[in-house]
C-alpha cells in the first residue's frame, strides 16, 4: 500500500483545521509497531492516518528522520532522544503521531540535515516528519504525553502546528475525557498548547530533578476536553494567584513544599507570558 495514498481519504467530518493542514501538504502519520496498528484509531477526525511500522525496512529512513526533526526542534544535545529509547519505550510500546510533508516541500536549508545525517538515506525517503507526540499508557489507565514537537516555522511559518499535532494524537488514543501526565519546561511554549487540550492544568511535580532539563522541567497534570472545531479561540484570562517567573527556583521550591502540605497548583489561561524580563506562567493556588 503506497504510503501517500494511505493519508489522504476522508470519511466523515473533519474539522477546518484539518482541512487546511492538508491543503497546505501536511500528512497526517503514526510510527509504531506492526502488532499494535489495530488498538488505535486509524481514522481521527476522519481522516486516514499513515502508518509507518518499525518491522519493515522500507520505513526505516523515516523513521530515522523523526529522530532528527525532534532534536533538531528542541534545539538542544541533551533532549535528542537515543535510539534504544525510541526503539524500546515508543515504537515498542506505543506510537508517534504528527504531520509529515513531502521532501520536495521541505526548505533546502532544512533538508540539508537529513541528507547529512549517516543514519537517514534521503534518495529512500518520500516524506520529512515535521511534527510529532508521543504517548504512552500508564498502568492506571492514564495517558502520557511526552516529546511534542514541531517544525512548522522553520518549514513555511505555519502556526499553531504543535496545537494541532497534540489533537491528533489525543483523538488517535481516544484521549478525551481520560487524565493525561505531560513533561515539560516552564520556559517552552508548549505550555500553551497543553493548556488548550485541557480544562485544568495542574502542577503534579514542580521539579523533576533526574531530568536534564531539572529546575526548568515539570509534571503536568492535564483532564483532556477539548471542541475541535473551536480549538483556536483562546480561553478566558484568569487572574492568578500570583505570576511565576520560569527562572525562579525558589518559587518552585515553595510550590514544592505547598503540595507536600495539600496545596494545588494550576497554570490559568493565558498559560504563559512574555515580558522584557522573561517568561511568566499565572498560577492559581489552591488550598
């Protein structure tokens, strides 16, 4: 089954969003393990997700390439994710899920690191994987969300790509309405994104200090509800408690502390703020 017709049926409907993802030649995509193809929906919104499956040869320099574009989106050595991991704990277990767009589509300048990586042969690969999430099931039920990336500035500025790239996942776990756990850092905006997925967005752990990211990286307790079709009005601003530099340890300290004694922690709408003297997250405290 050729790869590019897999992606490109429609049943049903499909919110806007989509659509134009689509029209802009963004595939919708899934890595993971042959044997666990039939435990997901195949078809979110409607629409045929293509399936790269770690078994098979012919998918092994796309697959490579989704190594690349999300270390090559986070920007940094240390949260490249080794190759076992990948093999082991995702593609094993459970799945990536994001878009994906022609090699032909992809700026030269871009694409010049997937042809100089040993590892990907680019005269094979018909796609580039621009975006990505991966989730995992926790033994209580529960989901996690983790690695959410995008690409979708540095290939032709589209917004909000990581928004819709966590959507399409959730809906490919049948997510709404379940309690999902997110890594991620005070500093990304990330945050946003989760916040939009969720009607509460509670700091489980303030810190994770095992983490490369330590003081920057948290645990994010999120309730998934979301409407596709209204997905890109922004919620209602909050007045928060207080504003919480992403820089200041002591704060997280002190919320630290405060959970241990029964307080509650949760990122309001707008989720995250950029000042001229950084990036400042609203929190409500609960007691």
């Amino acid at each position: 089954m050729s790869n590019k017709s897999a992606c490109r049926k429609i049943e049903g409907k499909t919110p806007d969003w989509l659509l134009s993802l689509m029209n802009h030649g963004y595939m919708p995509y899934i890595a993971t393990s042959e044997r666990l193809l039939p435990h997901f929906n195949m078809k979110p919104f409607g629409i045929d997700l293509c399936p790269f499956v770690m078994e098979r040869q012919e998918n092994k320099d796309f697959l490579e390439a989704y190594l690349l574009s999300n270390s090559l989106s986070f920007k940094s050595p240390n949260y490249k994710m080794p190759g076992w991991v990948y093999v082991d704990c995702v593609l094993l277990q459970e799945s990536v899920v994001g878009f994906m767009k022609l090699k032909e589509e992809i700026p030269k300048e871009l694409l010049l690191h997937y042809q100089n990586d040993a590892a990907i042969d680019c005269d094979f690969l018909e796609y580039i994987p621009v975006s990505g999430q991966v989730d995992a099931q926790a033994v209580d039920g529960s989901l996690v969300n983790f690695s959410l990336f995008s690409l979708g500035r540095e290939v032709d500025g589209f917004k909000n790509l990581s928004l819709y790239t966590k959507l399409l996942s959730l809906e490919t776990h049948g997510a709404k309405g379940k309690e999902c756990r997110v890594i991620a850092q005070y500093d990304n905006p990330a945050i946003k994104t989760h916040g939009r997925a969720s009607l509460s967005l509670e700091i489980e752990q303030p810190m994770v200090p095992i983490h490369p990211g330590k003081d920057m990286t948290l645990i994010l307790k999120m309730s998934v509800n979301y409407d596709s079709e209204s997905v890109d009005v922004p919620q209602t601003s909050i007045a928060p408690t207080f504003w919480l530099n992403a820089n200041d340890i002591e704060a997280k300290h002190r919320m630290q502390e405060g959970i241990k004694n029964g307080k509650q922690y949760f990122i309001a709408p707008p989720f995250s703020v950029t000042r001229d003297d950084g990036i400042f997250l609203p929190i409500i405290e609960r007691s």
